[in-house]
C-alpha cells in the first residue's frame, strides 16, 4: 500500500511539473507576439493643472495585437516603421504605413490594434496628454 501511495505521488507530480512546463512553454510563444512599449519622456504641463504629457514607441512582433482597451488620454499616433491597423469604437479599421497619424480622445475604445504584417515587425510613436500618474492603458469591453 505505501508503493502505491508512492507511485500515485509521484504521477501527480510529474502531471503539475508537466502542466507548469506547458503554461510556461504557452506564456513564451504569447509573450513573443506581445507589443513592447518603451517610455521616451514623460512631462508635467503646467498649462493643464494635473496632466502630463508621455512620449512612448509601441513596437509590435508580426502578428501581433493588443486587446480592446482605452487611454482616457488624448493620444497622437506616428507610424516609424511597418504597417499598424487601428480602429476606435464607432470609427472606420485603417492601415497606417510610415509618416501616417492617428488619434484617440480621451472616451474613445480602441477596438483595434495589430500589426497589419504577418511577416514584418512595426514599431510606432504615441505622444499622450493624460492625468498625471494615471495608467497610459486601461482593458475595456
């Protein structure tokens, strides 16, 4: 009875090792696809009592996209490189390609946002005016 015991011990553990290999193994391929966002500089206003102003680059792996999502910012986009395809809520899908803008105001959704390139990475500048210390995205429905 305690080989037994020892036995199923050991399946169970050998099942969770497996299980936490697979979900690392999954987080890794998303990860992958994720955009990376890097803060170039960030500004008090003090024209704008309690807004800052933030200077970010988005760059997007192929085929990557973001989730719905809003900034509660005014946001100015500025394609560097690729080619991105946003959409807001109630608004037209449009592929921008470099030297091409974008905006978002402050109660738009963004219902769209991915690279339009499944082979090639794109990478993007977004200046946000926003609450000062406010998150630059929340997820929305």
């Amino acid at each position: 009875m305690t080989f037994t015991k020892l036995i199923l011990a050991l399946a169970c553990l050998i099942s969770v090792t497996l299980v936490g290999l697979e979900a690392k193994m999954t987080r890794g391929a998303t990860s992958e696809q994720e955009a990376k966002v890097n803060q170039l500089f960030s500004k008090d206003l003090p024209d704008l009592a309690g807004k800052e102003g933030l200077m970010i680059t988005v760059e997007y792996p192929p085929g990557a996209s973001d989730p719905i999502h809003r900034h509660n910012a005014d946001a100015f986009v500025y394609v560097l490189e690729g080619s991105i395809v946003m959409q807001v809520r109630g608004g037209k899908e449009v592929t921008l390609t470099p030297g091409e803008t974008f905006y978002e105001g402050p109660s738009d959704i963004h219902v769209v946002g991915r690279n339009a390139s499944q082979t090639k990475p794109a990478k993007f500048v977004v200046f946000l005016v926003k609450d000062k210390g406010a998150p630059v995205l929340v997820p929305a429905k």
